[in-house]
C-alpha cells in the first residue's frame, strides 16, 4: 500500500514496551497518546500497549571503523564493505546537516497524515519479530479443509521516526499462521529489504519516507542528502529502496512481498512455519522495472499480470503479464500525460483494465511547498481497457468515468450482451485523503462502475442503498472467480476510519449486506476468502480468516468465521500483539511444498 513511495526512487534509540497498569483508552487512531516507545528489535516479546510522543532522536549514523568491516550485511550473498576517511567525515557532516534539518523541522507541527502520534499510535504501532511458536491454543473447531499457510503483510517501522511518517512507510512485516497436521502455529518476521538492511546496519533511518518526509522544502533537503549519502557509498541505492510492505501473492513456487516502489522480494515459508527472506526477486533477470504491489493471477490460465509506473520519466506506465511458468512478456507502454498514482488495476477474462485516475504525482509541488502527491481536480478519471495478450497500447480504449478514484478494485468482467465491462471498487472520496490532511470525512463507497465498450460511455451506481451505506475498504472477491462474474464480495467495515470493525458479505447484484462484527473493542483488517473447495457449485462455499486485536485485553487472535452463514468457528489464540496491516493469501500445503 505504499503507492506514493516511488516519490523516493528519484535520480535511534529504542525502549522495551512495558504493560501499563491500565489499559489505553483507544477509539480511533487519530485520538493519541502522549508517548511513544518502541520495542527493542529482539525475539522476546514483552509489550501489550504502546503510546507515542514527538520522536526525539538526534540523528547519528553508526559509523563503521576504518578499514574494518562494515555492519551493513545483509546476506551472505552481499559482501561486507569499509569506510575510508573520507566517507567516515562525509558521514559526520551529513549527520550535522541533517540535525539542523529535523531542528528546524519540529519548529513547525506536523500534519496528521505525517505525525507518527497519530499515524503509529495503539495497535497501528510495530512489534519485535516473533520468531515461530508452536501447537498454539485454539477455541472451536479449525474446519478440516484449512491446511497450509495464512500470511499477511503489513507495514512495521524498525526504527523509532526522526521526522514526518505515514502509516504506509513503515518496513515490511510478513505474519503467518500455518495449520499442519492438527496443530497450529504463528510467526512474524521482517521482509529483509536492502534497505532495512542497510538501515539496521547503520543504527537509524536514512533511506526517504516518500509520503511522512517527502513534502515542501524539507522534503527537497532530505533527498538531496539521500543522494549525498549515495554519492559517498555511506548507503547504496542500486539496489533498491523499497519496503515491500503492502502485498502478498504466491506465483510460480514464489512468495512475493511487494510495494509498488521496487521490485517485489522473495519469502519462503518454512516446514516449521517461520519466514525466510530470500532475496529481492527479480523473475530470473527479466523484471527490471518496479511493479505495483497487487498484480492479479488468472484462475484459469495461471498467468500473472502487473502494472509499473514511474514518477519521473516517460514512460509513466507499463504493463505485463508472466506465463505460469514465469517467461516474462515485453513491456507494453501505456502512454499517459503525467505521473499517475495506480495503486491496482483488474482483469476480465479477456482484458486487463487501468484506472488513470485524479491522483497525480507533481515533483514541482514540493518546490512551492506541498505534497508531491495531489488531487488533480482538472484531471478527468477514465479507465483503459487493454487486450491482454496485447503488444502495444495502439488498440486501448479510454472511457471516461467522471469524479472516481478507486484506491482498490475488487473485480471485473465482461458482459457481452451489452457490450459492457463491468468494474467493482470502492470510490474515494476526497480522493488524497489518505496521503494529505483535509477537514472533509473520508467516504469509501461500494461501487459497480459499467463501462460500454460499444458507445465508449460510462455509468456508476452506489451497490448499497443509502440506509446500509458504510465504508468498504480492502478485501475480496472469490478468488477462483477473478476476471468472471462473481456475486458476493468480502470488504472490511472501515469504521470507525481508520480501523476496521468487521467484515461485510456484500451481494453484488442485489446490494444485500450482510455484516459480520468482530466484538467489543476489537478491530482488525482484511477479510481473506479462502475457498472450502474450488470445484465446489456456491460461491460462498468457504470460510473467512482475519487477524483481530482485543484492544480491551491487548491480546490479539486468529478468527475464522463461515462464509456463508457468518458463523465464527474457530479462534487462535496468538502468543504476540499482530498490529493492522494491509493485504494477505493463503498458500495451501501442496503449494508449501513446491516451493522455490
């Protein structure tokens, strides 16, 4: 979910949590505490509830000797480097420049969409690694179909802020419960970015944070001194600087962490149920752009399409897709005027759909003082509908779809009768919301957006009556039934914003809603609709797995509930806090063994 980091592809000290005596008092993200501790980076857990204050840290790099090894190693397969006299005074000085900037920085209040009290505050707050626990502790009956691995990410800082920070810029953290042969277990580790490594190495935060740092002048400042650094070798850059901490799809034997600012990492699921990260995948050499952190799998033909876009040169967009087998095709360049933010797209069974949305990257804006990322309200919103075996972008057909932003897009098919595709996302609105501080509440409206490929003409309908209206973000469809007709969809009851209640199983055709409520005080994230059997003839035939947060006791929990009567059947008990996070899967055990 951290779509506005490729902002940053241009050109501390710790404390252990402690539990309070009492409980904090918690009803919404934006209501925060007064301190903020981090946990210390180890493997023992101790925390049960988190508060935040202004980060305090002065920025200090830890400086490897002279002509000994550097602690920036990330892996065996990277080589441990040495600081000469000339990196080691750069170092020195660029810590002294950037001093200056985080004083002159606190001088002035922080919006909420940058202010880690706000962004980082109760369980949105990280936690140490946990490294796998075994035969945890389960109440009802685990339904025997549910064998293999659920995983999600979600966004974790290491390091404590020394500046601005949004939510979505935080280090990856991938959670994983596998079931196995009865027993149940749970594990959290970081995805081993190269740019956690080097971080980790260095003692504190030094790559950008391209929505909480990268605004107005200070955000010039600070990437000017990321190049300085790169310049010096004091970080490298080459080879890559993102978080991967947005989504997970399985592919060609491979696990894939992904944010949309750099390539995605590969993470393999071990036979006890830990995490490993493998290394930044690259698709054996083939992939060498950024792709977007939700590319769809074709249930039937097992292909894998993506999206990649760039915010500083043409061309802003390209598309490809991957046999099962992994054979990259060429890049097709979409053409587009100006930088678009492209969070996700969909496919039919036929075509791959775009949103060329109202939400723009403009690099000039941190210039005259704001956001590189904005609301482009002279901008029309359209849609692109792309065959996907296409070679070029010659034949893509624009239809316009006024005032519509869709962060995500939870399917879509063609309807040959009509001439219609017909897309299912959630419009938002004020459409930056999520990147830049407004007065106006955020709405998240279930939509059915139908675009007539015959007379090139759109049309949008609210999918709940009024009455029922209730922000539906993140979730799914079925997932056999991507790309085709599906009737019911998954969404998560955004409220109150920014946490999550519940779920609700929305009937697409119909709009009948029906919700399911995770209990008092307790919030959690993403619905994951895991079918009970693919060849079976309901398509709600399958349970919903979702990783919930008693914010009462401070404990956190597995829930499983029955998709078609929204019936809990099963709690896992979980022995760490699981913060909110964004989007998950589920490897089933077959798949586990065939991994790469």
């Amino acid at each position: 979910m951290a779509s506005a980091a490729a902002a940053a592809n241009l050109g501390s000290s710790s404390s252990s949590l402690k539990r309070p005596g009492k409980k904090p008092n918690i009803n919404c993200s934006l209501q925060t505490p007064s301190t903020l501790h981090f946990p210390k980076q180890s493997t023992t857990y101790t925390s049960s509830s988190t508060t935040i204050s202004t980060p305090t840290p002065t920025p200090t790099t830890k400086h490897p000797k002279l002509d000994t090894p550097s602690p920036v190693a990330p892996s065996p397969k990277q080589q441990q480097t040495q600081w000469n006299f000339l990196q080691s005074a750069a170092a020195m000085a660029l810590d002294a420049v950037e001093t200056a900037l985080v004083s002159h920085e606190r001088q002035h209040p922080l919006p909420k969409t940058a202010d880690p009290r706000v962004q980082i505050s109760g369980n949105f707050a990280p936690v140490p690694e946990q490294p796998v626990v075994q035969d945890l502790p389960v109440t009802g009956k685990i339904p025997d179909c549910i064998q293999g691995a659920y995983l999600r990410n979600g966004a974790n800082p290491f390091h404590e802020p020394v500046a601005g920070h949004h939510f979505f810029d935080g280090d990856g953290m991938v959670h994983a419960v596998q079931f196995k042969k009865g027993s149940v277990s749970y594990s959290s580790r970081f995805t081993e970015t190269n740019r956690l490594v080097q971080e980790r190495g260095l003692g504190r935060p030094l790559f950008p944070k391209a929505i909480g740092e990268l605004h107005g002048h200070s955000g010039i400042a600070r990437l000017l001194l990321f190049y300085a650094r790169g310049a010096f070798g004091i970080v490298d850059p080459s080879h890559g600087t993102g978080v991967a901490n947005a989504g997970l799809v399985y592919f060609d034997g491979h696990l894939l962490a992904m944010s949309e600012d750099d390539l995605p990492y590969h993470v393999r699921v071990l036979p006890s149920g830990d995490l490993q990260t493998v290394g930044r995948y690259d698709f054996d050499g083939q992939l060498k752009t950024t792709m977007i952190a939700h590319p769809k799998v074709d249930p039937v033909s097992g292909e894998l399409f993506a999206l990649s876009y760039d915010v500083v040169q043409k061309p802003y967009l390209k598309y490809f897709r991957f046999s099962p087998d992994g054979k990259k095709s060429p890049d097709v360049e979409i053409p587009l005027d100006q930088p678009t933010m492209m969070h996700d797209f969909a496919i039919t069974e036929r075509f791959v759909v775009v949103p060329d949305q109202q939400v723009v990257f403009k690099l000039p804006e941190m210039i005259r003082g704001g956001s590189p990322v904005i609301y482009d309200k002279n901008k029309m919103a359209r849609f692109g509908i792309l065959d996907k075996n296409a070679t070029d972008a010659s034949n893509i057909r624009w239809i316009e779809t006024p005032d519509c932003f869709c962060f995500h897009l939870w399917n879509a098919w063609e309807e040959p009768e009509t001439d219609e595709v017909v897309v299912i996302g959630s419009c938002m609105t004020p459409p930056d919301s999520i990147f830049n501080e407004c007065d106006e509440s955020l709405k998240s409206v279930l939509s059915e957006i139908r675009l007539n490929l015959k007379t090139g003409k759109s049309t949008r309908r609210q999918i709940l009556s009024e009455a029922d209206q209730v922000n539906l973000e993140a979730g799914m469809v079925n997932r056999n039934l991507l790309g085709r007709k599906s009737r019911f969809a998954y969404l998560a009851l955004a409220e109150p914003w920014p946490k999550v209640s519940g779920f609700a199983k929305v009937d697409l055709s119909t709009g009948e809603v029906h919700k399911y409520i995770y209990g008092d005080q307790k919030f959690g994230g993403e619905p994951l609709f895991l079918p009970r059997d693919p060849n079976s003839e309901r398509e709600d035939d399958g349970y919903i797995l979702a990783f919930v947060h008693d914010e009462k006791e401070w404990k956190s929990e597995l829930q499983i509930v029955n998709a078609m009567n929204l019936k809990l059947e099963a709690t896992v008990k979980l022995p760490s806090r699981v913060p909110y996070g964004f989007h998950g899967t589920f490897i089933g055990a077959k798949d586990l063994e065939k991994q790469a």
